[in-house]
C-alpha cells in the first residue's frame, strides 16, 4: 500500500466513528431541546429532530467525498523535538 491508501483509511477509521458518536448524541440530546422548541409536541420534535440526523449525515459524506478527491501528494510526516529545532 502506499501513503495515500493508508492515509484515507486511517482517515477514514477515524472519521466513521466519530460522525456516528456525534449524531447519536446530537439525537439524543437534542430531542430534549426540541420538544421544548415545540412546546410538548413531541412527535414533531422526533420528526425534525431525525431530519437534522439525516441532514447532518449527508454535509459529512459530502465533506469526506470531496476531501478524498483532493488530488494532492500526501507528505511525509516529520516528528520534530527540541533537539532537532535547534539545528
């Protein structure tokens, strides 16, 4: 494999997780907040509150879509420590 295969899976082993943590919180959290917003409504609260899920899924494949089409070298990665700074 080479840098840009293992750059877009680690990319990827990270981003996957982290946007479902997100989303499941932001559902869970934001029911509460949005049964407030519609005064006990809260079939409408659930109803809004899955279309945000739904809409904040897809800006995230977008960005990770268009971030991996990005046709650019990926660099090497340089560990710098003091030692090396003062050079």
């Amino acid at each position: 494999m080479n840098e840009t295969t293992i750059s877009y899976s680690l990319y990827l082993l990270i981003a996957i997780p982290v946007t479902i943590w997100v989303a499941k919180t932001l559902h869970r959290n934001g029911r509460v907040f949005l049964v407030d917003c519609f005064h006990g409504n809260a079939e409408m609260a659930d109803s809004v509150n899955h279309l945000l899920v739904v809409g904040f899924y897809l800006i995230n494949i977008g960005f990770v879509t268009l971030f991996l089409k990005i046709e650019s070298k990926v660099q090497d990665c340089l560990l710098y420590t003091s030692d090396a700074a003062d050079e």
